[in-house]
C-alpha cells in the first residue's frame, strides 16, 4: 500500500525537474538572420548586456544574436554560445535577455545556446548576402569574467598592430566590435591574410565595475580569469580548419603570446 505514495513522491520530483529545464527564444528566422548592424534607425546604437559595444572595426554588416532564457534558477552563469563552432562565455541580464555580436560571412552558419554543458537551442541557417566576404582568418575572443576587460591583439606579417586604439588595417583587416561588457566576444578578421608570421596576444586591461572601469586588484569577479582564443582558416567552407587555446590569465596588465604561426 506504500508504493502509491512512493510514486507520487517520484513523480512529483519528475515534474519539478521538467519545470526547471531552461528554454530559449531567440530571435531571427530560420532561412536567414536579420541583418541590421548595430546601429538602428534612430542611430543609437543597440544596447548589449550591460553596456552597448563600442564599434571601433573595420568589419561592417554585423548582426545581433538576441534571445532569452528562461528557468534557469539552478543553472549557473556563465551560459555557452557556440557561433559557427566558436565557444564563447554568454551571460545575461537578471531576466535572462542576452545580446551579443557577430558579423557572419556568406553560406551556411550556426549559433547553438548551452546552459550547464546541455545544448537546448540550436539554429542553422543561410546568409545569401553574397556580398559579405568569407572570413579566410578568424581569430575569436572570450573570457569568463564579467567585470572583467580582456583586449584581443594582433601583429601582421607586414608589420601592421591590430588592438582597440588602432582596430583598422590597411591590408583589409581589423578588430569587430570592441566588446566592453565583460566576456567579449572580440573578433580579428581577415579576407585576404598575407603570407607569414602572425602573433596573437591577450591583455588583461582592466576590471569593470559599477563606476566604470579602474585597474584594481581583487575588483574583478574570479581570481583567475579563463581566456579563449579561437583561430579559424576559411571559416563555413570544407577546407575549415580551427584550433583552440585556453589561457589563464591573473592579474591586471598580463600580456601573453597566445600563437605565433605563418600562414
């Protein structure tokens, strides 16, 4: 006569856990994401959690990944957004609204949400404006403190210095968006790399606060700070090839060499 009880017990706890499983709404459609930039009609720039980026590029037509989630009271930040198979930190505002740039290239790309290593969105889909030229090099930043401001640096085989003061190159690359809100993502493009030997660093800048930013130890959220840097060759073609590093990074004004390598 107990195992009704024992039953009830057990699907009470199986509805609970079905409540808690997070979902998503993210905007865009299916057959081709909306393209608007960053900035709207009216010229403001769009707002991204929790400060709007500050568009110093050279890289034009970006779009906003925008969306939401929900249920997420036991699941903890920072979420994974996965762009074309680069993993970046995700966090959101206090009701889960996220916004977060990217300028895609032409063909077939993917944005894909995570929460607690489980993929629960996941959206292909086709950018037919042919117009925009395929990324042949894609370096991609992010990080996994929040309070935090990681810079993304880059050194050309002719010489050129890609950072946030001087984000346009004259050999046609340059910086996206430089991300301001804590774990980027910030973005290194090229269309037509040079051959040779290209350095890649990561500077550990500053902490961002509710004042604004300042260069005090300890202001930050974690003690150590996670770094990912994404290289891609010929990205969203079959000759795509990619490599990861994760890089840790501990106090204000570290600068590391993530790679050197010749292309």
């Amino acid at each position: 006569m107990r195992i009704l009880p024992c039953l009830l017990l057990v699907l009470a706890a199986f509805v609970a856990t079905a409540r808690a499983e997070p979902s998503v709404s993210l905007e865009g459609p299916t057959a081709g994401w909306r393209y608007n930039g960053l900035n709207e009609r009216d010229g403001e720039a769009r707002v991204a959690y929790p400060t709007p980026p500050i568009d110093r590029g050279a890289q034009r037509g970006r779009s906003l990944i925008e969306g939401r989630l929900k249920d997420l009271a036991d699941a903890r930040q920072p979420y994974r957004l996965v762009v074309n198979g680069n993993p970046l930190p995700l966090y959101t505002d206090a009701e889960g609204r996220f916004v977060r740039p990217y300028n895609f290239g032409a063909g077939s790309n993917s944005v894909a949400l995570s929460v607690d290593g489980k993929t629960v969105k996941r959206v292909q889909f086709y950018e037919a404006n042919q117009s925009k030229t395929p990324a042949r090099l894609r370096i991609a930043l992010g990080w996994d403190d929040p309070k935090a401001e990681l810079d993304l640096h880059v050194i050309t085989p002719d010489g050129q210095h890609a950072f946030w003061a001087h984000p346009v190159l004259s050999n046609g690359g340059g910086l996206d968006v430089d991300s301001v809100d804590g774990p980027g993502p910030e973005m290194f493009t090229l269309a037509a790399p040079p051959h040779g030997t290209y350095l890649v660093y990561v500077n550990y800048w500053g902490n961002l606060g509710p004042q604004g930013y300042n260069f005090q130890a300890g202001s930050n959220q974690n003690d150590l700070i996670t770094a990912q840097i994404n290289l891609v060759f010929n990205e969203n073609t079959v000759n795509e090839k990619r490599e990861t590093f994760v890089v840790p990074l501990r106090a204000i004004g570290d600068l590391l060499l993530v790679k050197s390598f010749n292309h």
